[in-house]
C-alpha cells in the first residue's frame, strides 16, 4: 500500500498492520536458522514487508506526533481559559456550588463545534453536519436563565477575541447606595427550582384540614366523655406530574453557525428566551392535556376572588387575605396583564371630579421595586388581560428540572441545498402545585 492509503487509516490500526507485517517477517526468519534466505520468494516477500513497515512507521511518527501537538493545543487553551489564582471571578458562588458558563459558550467551546469549525465543515456549501452538545453535569436552561437573571451568574473574566465584554476590564462602581440599581423581578424569579432524574414527580397535597385543637378540662370519671381531647383531621392525596419536553429550532445559515459569537448571542437570546415564553405561560395556564403543564390557574381548589362592586385595589387586597386565611401562606407577588397594572398605576386619588389628585402609587418619578400592599407587583403577559393571580409561590409550588438540556445541530428538509442548518434547544420539566389554596385568581380587575 502507499503512504496515501496509510494516511487513511488510525493509529490503532496502524500499529495493528505493523505488528501483523512484523509477526509475518518473523515466521520467515525462523524458516532459516542459519540467516541465509535460500528461497527468493520469501526473500522478496520479506523485503516487501520491511518496505511496508518502513512507510507505516514514517505515516504513524507523522500521526503520533500530530495527536501530541494537538494534545498541548488544547492543554493550553483549557490552561489559559482559566483564571488565576486570586483573580476576580464574578460567578463564583459564595456558597461552594459549581458555576457555569452561559449554555451559548458551552455550545461553542464544546470539543464537537470547535473541531468542526476548525475543519472548514461550516463554510463548505456542500457540508451536512448534525451533531449534540450535552450542557455540563448540573447545568440547565433553566436553571441558567434564572441566574442571569437574577444577576448571580456572569461570565468569566478573561481575555478571548470572541467574547466581546470578557477582557481583563472591570466596570468602574461609585461607592456608596444607589435605590435605583434594585432590579425588576419577572415572573419566573418566583417559582423555586428543584432538580430531579425522574421522568415522573410524585406528590402529596394537602386536600382539608380539620383543626379541632380545644382546651380540655381534665377528666372526672373513668368512663365517658369527660376529659377526651378531641381529634383533628388532615386529608392528604398522593398526585403525579410527568416531566414534559419543551423545545424549539431555528434555522441558521452556515456561514452564521461559523461565526462563534453570533451563533451564541442566538443560543442566549433567543433559543433561550423563548423556553422562558412558553414556561411562563405553562406554569400560569397550562391546561394539563396532551404535553402541556397543568398550571396554576388550572389547577383545581385555588381561591377565587372576583371584582364584584369593589374597586380594584380592595379586590386585590381581599384576593391576598384568602392566601393568608385558607392557605396560610405569605403571599410573594401579585402577577398582573400589563394593561391591567397600567390601569391600577395610573389611578388618581380624584378620578370622579374634574380635578385629577395625585397618583395613588406614587409619582411618576418614583423609583425601586413595584409593590401592591406591600407585595411586589409582577407584570405578566402570560395572563389574560382583567385576569391576575397572588399566591405563595414559593410553598405552594415547584418546578422541577430534568437537567441535562441539550443543544443540536442538524440539517432537516431542504437545507441541505439552501446551506442552512437547524439549531434545536431543548429542556425537561414538571410543575407542580402542593397547595392549591395558597392561590387566588382574580377576575374581572
């Protein structure tokens, strides 16, 4: 075989021929104690065979010392990438809990995306590539989402020409307090995360409680009822929530996959950003039927309060107290249709006289968090409009996390011809409602 069919083969299989030509000229040697090859035949074949060697053994010192070069590259870059001891990293968490990088950089540092993009594969017109990238062990879309949000989860400082914001360069901060740095809570900030690595969440709600503690005097005979103490009631039901797949796919050119920070300001804010979409309008009013979550307005024994012949804010306030009466919670947000807090924002204190008064939440200037009665006010347009909902959302409910989200490429239909690929992103979860009464929907505001 020549060089070009040896350049074809692995070094396993190299080493593998080798050793096979190597045992094949030792049965001829042993054929001649003497060392003198009488037969011109197994002479030949013999030098043909340490010819061979000799080309497999240039090809495979060619290939080993490409996979050793390869090997320090990427030593290097996993060295580098990594800060030093003592620099500031923002992500770090005080708590000890592993950091990660956004789902976007993940997908374009990943060993599958570089060592295509390395090879060409994207700008050849002729290319078909499908191929996955597992987030991290513990990341999720999720998870990741709600971190960014919340501002717990940044990117690594470091010094890189595709990650635009990520040199050595610290923003400058004024000392001292600033009210107006408070960030906006979203809906999604509300409801906790738990992990699982089930496809199915087993539950128990709390159905009634008969509460029939009572001060009992102290017993005056041996029989009867004199100094029974009474008896309680709690009603408990066992309840599963299957794990539900939530994915979309866009299409994107190839010479836009080549790009690193264009395909991961995608990944990040648009891939990403529509799962949040559709989780917050499954976990506000999935009706339950076929893949969907079973929301909280559609589950069953939340409170109900309606407008009635009150004014908007006295609903409101009477929506909260039955969190507080029937579900003994502590109601964590009010979440409202935008048009349905605009028209709460803008009352006035004289809106039946000609002369409007001053604006009853505050004037226009008024800066920090929104609150109703003291609880925050989340604008939501997941929610039907004159619909809103309080609730305890941190003990009455949870949303639980497969983990493990995925992101793909792949070509599908006709792209192929079109030069384009398929970018899929993908997330695994339950949601479940533990107590029903500690939510109250709102009609008619």
């Amino acid at each position: 075989m020549s060089e070009k069919n040896y350049i074809q083969m692995s070094i396993a299989e190299l080493r593998a021929e080798a050793k096979k030509n190597l045992e094949d000229a030792d049965l001829i040697e042993k054929r001649y104690p003497d060392g003198v090859i009488e037969s011109q035949e197994d002479e030949d074949q013999l030098k043909s065979l340490l010819s061979e060697i000799d080309v497999m053994e240039m090809v495979l010192q060619k290939k080993e010392d490409a996979e050793s070069r390869a090997k320090r590259i990427q030593d290097g870059i996993d060295r580098y990438k990594t800060p030093a001891p003592g620099s500031v990293r923002p992500n770090a968490q005080a708590d000890g809990r592993k950091s990660f990088s956004s789902p976007g950089t993940q997908f374009i540092e990943s060993p599958e995306y570089r060592e295509l993009k390395s090879k060409g594969i994207f700008n050849s017109n002729l290319a078909t590539v499908r191929f996955g990238v597992t987030l991290d062990d513990g990341a999720s879309l999720i998870t990741w989402n709600k971190e960014m949000r919340s501002g717990s989860q940044k990117s690594l400082l470091y010094a890189s020409s595709d990650d635009v914001g990520g040199g050595w360069v610290v923003e400058d901060r004024l000392p001292g307090y600033v009210d107006i740095m408070q960030r906006e809570i979203v809906f999604l900030d509300l409801v906790p995360r738990i992990p699982t690595q089930s496809d199915t969440v087993e539950y128990v709600t709390e159905d009634t409680f008969t509460n029939s503690a009572a001060f009992t005097a102290e017993a005056t005979a041996t029989t009867g009822t004199s100094g029974v103490k009474p008896e309680s009631a709690l009603a408990y039901s066992v309840s599963t929530s299957a794990v539900q797949t939530l994915a979309h796919w866009i299409p994107v050119t190839n010479r836009m996959l080549a790009d690193s920070p264009a395909i991961r300001g995608i990944i990040n804010g648009r891939l990403l950003l529509g799962l949040d979409l559709i989780l917050e309008d499954q976990i506000l009013g999935g009706d339950g039927t076929g893949a969907n979550l079973t929301g909280i307005l559609s589950t069953a024994g939340i409170n109900l309060q309606g407008l009635g012949t009150d004014n908007v804010l006295d609903c409101l306030f009477k929506a909260r107290t039955q969190v507080r009466v029937n579900g003994k919670g502590r109601p964590s947000a009010f979440v409202l249709h935008p048009n349905d807090w605009q028209g709460i924002r803008l009352t006035r204190e004289n809106a039946a006289t000609a002369t409007l008064g001053n604006y009853l939440m505050g004037a226009p200037s008024v800066v920090g968090p929104t609150t109703v009665w003291g609880i925050p006010a989340i604008e939501s347009e997941a929610l039907t409009e004159n619909t809103g909902l309080v609730g305890d959302f941190a003990m009455g409910s949870a949303l639980y996390d497969r983990e493990q989200s995925a992101i793909r490429v792949g070509t599908i239909d006709d792209q192929f011809v079109r030069n384009m690929q398929t970018i899929l992103a993908e997330l695994r979860a339950a949601f479940v409602v533990f107590r029903p009464n500690m939510f109250t929907k709102i009609t008619g505001i």
